[in-house]
C-alpha cells in the first residue's frame, strides 16, 4: 500500500476519512484499502456523524502551504495529485514527489515514474499536502504535464479540508463494551474527542446487535490490556452500516462523576505562582501530551485544555501521570477525570479536575511539602530534619520529661540512629509535620503506619516561646494531610488511631470529646487500656499449670475476641489491628517496614484452657523508641474471659511471650479492657485511652475542630 494512503489510515483509521480526504479522491484511497470494497462517494461520506454548521474547509495562505510542501519533500512524503475526466465523472489520483518549492511554482514527478492513464483527458482539480493530522489542497489555475510529472503555477491561498470546532484523535488497540438492558456489545474503539467515541461493532461477534435500542441510554467501558480506563454513560448519535460492521458514534453523557463519597470538608486547593507540567501517554491514544496545572492540592488538581483540541474525558483513568514540580525530579501518580466544565472567562477553554488514585508514598511527600511550603514557608512535611534540632525541642517543649528520659537514657545511641534515618530519608512508613521559625522548631507531630491499613499519631509537641500556636499548626497539618491522603491506595490509610491518656487535657479535647459527641463508634471509637511493664530481669518462667496452654492463634479464636469486643465496646479497635474476619494478612506492612530499614513484626498467641481461650496475646514488636512511649513496641493483651484466670497465670504467660524482645529488659504491655488489671490484681502504671477515626468520617473530626480551634483551615 501506498505510504501517503498508509499515512492517512494510521492517523484516522478508514472511518475519520471523509473528514480528511475530498469527495474527488475518496473512492480512489478506498479502493487501495485491502478489504474494503468498492463504494459510492453518499455512502463514503455518511460513514460518520458530521455535527451540524460545523465547518470543513478553512483558507489558509501561500506561504503557509509552500511550508508543508518543503516539509514533504524533506521528509521524502509525496503528494496526492486529483485528475477529473473531461468528459466521464470518474477521478484518479496520482502520488508526485515535490521539489523545493520559494515562490508561486512548483515542480512535481510522478512516484511511479508515469501514468497509465491518458492525463490529458483529465483536468487536475486537487493537489493534496500531508500537514501533520491536517491535509491542505490547494486548487492550481495553471499547469504543464511533462513525461514524467508536471510543473503547476500555485494559487494565492489554499485551504485545510478537516478544519473542525473539535478534533478527533485516533485510537490505538482500545476494546469497546458496550451494554444496554441486559445486552452485552463489544466492538473496537476508532477515535474519539472529549465528547464523543466512534465504535465499529461486527454483527458475526454481537449477534445481539439487533435488540440494540438507539433511544435508550448506554453504559460505555473501555478497556486495553492492563485494565478498565473509562466507564460511563452514553447515548447515540448515529449510525451506519458498512460491508459486515456497524459504525456507531456515541455521545458522552457526563460531565462530572462522583468517584468518591461526597465531603463538606475537602482537601485545600492552592492557586500555583510557579507552573506545574503535567505529562502522560494518552491510555485511547497512545499519544505523549503535556498540560500545565493551574492548582494543585494533596489529593488532586485542575487544568485547563482548548476545546477544539481537547483530550480528557470525564471518567477517563490515566494510568500513570507525571507532575513536574519546580526544580525537581517527576512525581509520578495515577489519577482519573472528574469533571470538565467550560473555563468562566474564556469560551474556547475547558477546565477538568483530576483525583490522585495512588501515587507512591516518597512521591506524595514530596508534593505533600511543596503544597505546604506554598501555603505557608514555615510548615513542612517529610522534609530533612535537623534531627540535633529535634532532639533539643524534644526536651525543650517538656515532651521529653526526667522520668521519661530516665528509661530512655540507657538505649539513647540507638535512638539517635533511629531517629535520624526516620528524619532524613523520608521513609514511607512514616511522616513527620514540623513548625518553624527559622531553624529552630516550635512544633512537631508525627505518624506511623502501625499495622496494614492504620496510622499512629504520636509525638505532638509544642513550645511556647514564640509562637503560641505551632501546635494547631501542626495539628492542622496533619489534619490536611490524612483529608489529603486517605483515599490514595498506597497509603494504605483506612484508619486513624492515637493513644492519649484521660489526664491530659488538650487531647482530650481534640480526639475525646469527638468521639463521645459524634455518638457512632463506626466513625469515632474510644476504648481504654491498662499500661504496665514486664521486667525480664525478675524471673518468671511460665509454670505447668494444669489444662493452661499457650498456642497458636486461630481464627476461630480471633473471632470470639470479635464476639467479645463488639460486645463491650462495638468499636473500630480490631479492624484498625486487622484482627476481624479471622485475622488478615500483614505481609505489606513488614515488607514496607523491611526495605525501610526497619524491624517489624507482629505475632499472636491464645491462652487457653481446657481448650477454651481466655485471652489473645499480640507480641507487637517494632525499633525500641520509634515511639518514645514504646506503644508500638509492646506486648499487647486482650481478656476475653476472666474466668480461672489468675494473677500469677497471666503474668507467667505474658512473660513467656516477653522472651521475643530480645534487647529489651523492660517490655511495655498493655491490657484489654482496662478494669481486667485491676479485677486481676496486676499493678497499673497508668491508663491510655485509644481513638481510632474512620478516615472516611472525617467530616465529624474536622466539624469538631473547627468548632474547638477557629484557626483549623478546612
């Protein structure tokens, strides 16, 4: 096949033909086409929907087109030459090879070297210019044949033959599925713009294709190979049969999806002074293209597109999308369409908004703290960190106190170490929000991923020398990052928890008085915990106790601590421990924490009696001080049944476990609930109430907190 017809065919795939190629012409390429028989010019021409006034033919200069000539003939593509007959209504087309062209003559030579037809008996009406996309005619007044092409005298304009108010593109190996009423239909996709697909369905594959209802709607699914990336409504504008398939052009329905649960408080947006590039391969097309954001938040962005060139559809997931910060390296994310509107001052622009649908955690850091610089030069998120700076805030603000630094003292070299990878590498099982004035901090709070889909809050500390307020700040902060963050998939960020004790006023009144205003511990729960040590140095190997076992947690086991818990709490504590359903996998956490540098692991045992369990022990390990208070390096109880349990038989038990923490003489262990301590006789040190916030209810938090603190933006 001809490479000028070849050229055509990649950029419109058959169907976008008439748009490109004149009336004269058209038979002819078709004709060339394996496959594709003989048609009248009508049926040729209707093979598409053309929207109504909609203009084709736009007049362009001599200088423009003598540009696109020299372009064909520096990157050798021929031109098209129409001859009609004189006398019959028959055409051909001819390809011709341009030379140089500078004034108003141009010299062209036959690609085949002559023509088999008697070409003066014809008139030439067309000369056909390949202009990207676009293909330009001009009409010549004046020609010479010669042997072996012709010279022409050219015109003082020309026109472009596919001008359109919307430019299709051409689709590359997309799957359409289309159905409607029970009936599937599935079809390939041609092209498409921000408003419209063009699908070819072959009857042999749909045999349905006869219940279709054209005055009905339609749910639209495209596929590739990698997945799903546009599902939505549609309805239809036309369509036409054509050899063995139908050629369907639909309509897209929305302008706007609800990907997510509707929020009153949303993440913040903030207007750009510095351009932001985005780029990405079209998924339909297969196309690079490059678009400047005009705002960004943590959780998505808004750009603007010409509508005549216009590529994005509401629904349409890109796979992946790079943003391309000032000075810095591409942050690469997965995103999806969610609304096109038209730009309020400046008819020819739409604008869309984007959702971020994960991205990887270093990445989203990163623009994390581009956002918050943006809003505020003090504010910081994951930045590098000082960590000498840290520790001497540490036990400035009194968040480090002498009888906290007193059981810290002996493993502070270790904690160093610790502390400076946690601050200066950015790992993505943590996050750090810092408060600054200059280089001294004035708040500080931090997060954990703790286990599978939960983060620990922990660490919030404030001074008070000369800004009052860094702790808000760093609340709010945090705050905007998990309304930011939560519905990014690799965050893993289902739920929020926060250990605080009752006698601590300020949490108590951020995450306490929540949780008992919200009334709906499916959003909000609060459960307490007794807090004691077990010092390893105090032999107490676990006795024979007769019918006492210490076993392997089953699922059956975890699902009585379900029973139990909903019973006495009906909280989200399990589910944020990923103890319901039997238990799930923690495999992505430890593999997190392990190529952090990080130790991680979490085992669980059943005492049990006489076969009944009666308690859950979770050897909950961790670096010893990656929580200053080591609840997250902690043995873990759970008393489901206080019956035959003794002092001494819990105690014995709890030991054994104590064994796995192997650098640690003085293992923290917390019990639940909090009253079994005391019904058991063991000696509290203190107790923690444990929050734990549905992230998807982060409407009831936010609403209590700007309520409780005005400065809270959200």
């Amino acid at each position: 096949m001809d490479s000028w017809v070849i050229k055509i065919l990649r950029y419109r795939k058959l169907i976008n033909l008439p748009l490109i190629c004149p009336i004269e012409c058209t038979d002819i390429i078709m004709k060339r086409v394996k496959g594709i028989p003989d048609l009248d010019i009508a049926t040729v021409e209707s093979s598409v929907e053309v929207e109504k006034n909609e203009p084709l033919i736009k007049a362009i200069k001599r200088k423009r087109y003598i540009n696109a000539i020299n372009y064909a003939n520096f990157i050798c593509e021929p031109l098209n030459i129409v001859f009609q007959h004189k006398i019959f209504a028959r055409s051909i087309s001819l390809q011709a090879t341009p030379s140089p062209c500078t004034k108003e003559t141009l010299e062209l030579e036959w690609l085949d070297g002559s023509s088999e037809e008697a070409l003066e008996q014809f008139e030439c009406t067309k000369i056909l210019i390949p202009d990207g996309e676009l293909i330009l005619s001009v009409s010549p007044t004046e020609y010479n044949l010669t042997p072996n092409g012709m010279n022409l005298t050219l015109p003082l304009s020309g026109e472009i033959l596919n001008y359109r108010k919307a430019e299709r593109f051409p689709a590359e190996n997309i799957n359409a599925v289309m159905t409607q009423n029970g009936c599937f239909y599935e079809g390939e996709l041609i092209n498409f713009n921000s408003d419209s697909f063009l699908v070819s369905l072959y009857e042999k594959d749909n045999p349905e294709l006869r219940w279709l209802n054209p005055d009905d709607q339609f749910h639209m699914m495209l596929k590739k190979e990698d997945g799903t990336i546009f599902t939505g409504g549609c309805s239809l504008l036309s369509t036409r049969e054509y050899d063995d398939a139908v050629l369907h052009v639909f309509k897209v329905l929305n302008s706007k999806i609800q990907r997510f649960k509707k929020k009153k408080y949303r993440a913040e947006r903030y207007e750009l002074q510095s351009p932001v590039q985005i780029s990405f391969v079209h998924p339909l097309s297969g196309e690079r293209c490059r678009i400047q954001a005009i705002d960004i938040s943590a959780s998505g962005l808004r750009l603007t597109e010409n509508s005549s060139h216009s590529v994005l559809i509401p629904g349409l997931i890109i796979p992946e999308m790079e943003l391309s910060l000032p000075g810095g390296s591409p942050l690469k994310c997965r995103t999806q369409v969610i609304y096109r509107d038209k730009e309020e001052s400046r008819n020819d622009e739409y604008r869309y908004g984007m959702a971020l649908l994960d991205m990887d955690p270093a990445h989203h850091s990163t623009l994390l703290n581009f956002i918050h610089q943006t809003n505020d030069s003090n504010s910081s998120v994951c930045a590098p960190v000082d960590t000498a700076a840290l520790w001497r805030f540490f036990f400035e603000s009194g968040f480090i106190y002498p009888e906290k630094y007193k059981h810290l003292a002996n493993s502070k070299e270790r904690m160093k170490d610790i502390y400076e990878r946690l601050y200066t590498r950015s790992p993505g099982i943590a996050r750090h929000f810092i408060y600054h004035e200059g280089h001294r901090i004035e708040g500080h709070m931090s997060m954990l991923r703790s286990y599978e889909n939960s983060w620990l809050l922990h660490h919030h500390a404030a001074t008070s020398i000369n800004n009052k307020n860094a702790g808000l700040h760093v609340l709010n902060q945090v705050g905007s990052f998990s309304n930011s963050s939560h519905r990014i998939r690799s965050m893993h960020m289902l739920y929020l928890m926060c250990y605080y004790r009752e006698e601590n006023r300020f949490p108590r009144r951020v995450f306490g008085d929540i949780a008992k205003n919200a009334d709906n511990k499916n959003q909000l729960s609060l459960d307490s915990w007794a807090y004691f040590f077990c010092t390893r140095s105090d032999t107490r190997p676990a006795g024979l106790y007769d019918g006492w076992t210490l076993d392997e947690t089953t699922s059956s086991d975890l699902k009585n601590l379900e029973s139990f818990y909903q019973k006495e709490s009906g909280g989200l504590m399990l589910k944020a421990m990923n103890l319901t359903n039997g238990g799930g996998s923690n495999n992505n956490l430890l593999k997190s924490y392990e190529s952090a540098g990080f130790n991680r692991d979490i085992k669980l045992f059943s005492l049990n009696h006489n076969g009944e369990c009666k308690s859950i022990i979770m050897a909950d390990q961790s670096e010893t001080g990656l929580n200053l208070s080591n609840l997250t390096n902690s043995i873990k109880v759970f008393i489901i049944s206080l019956s035959d349990l003794t002092y001494d038989i819990i105690q014995s038990f709890i030991y054994e476990v104590s064994v796995l923490f192997k650098n640690d003489n003085r293992v923290p262990v917390l019990m639940y609930p909090e009253y079994s301590a005391e019904k058991l006789g063991i000696q509290k040190e203190k107790n923690y109430t444990l929050w734990i916030l549905n992230t998807e209810a982060g409407d009831a938090y936010f609403k209590h907190l700007k309520t409780l603190l005005k400065t809270i933006n959200h």
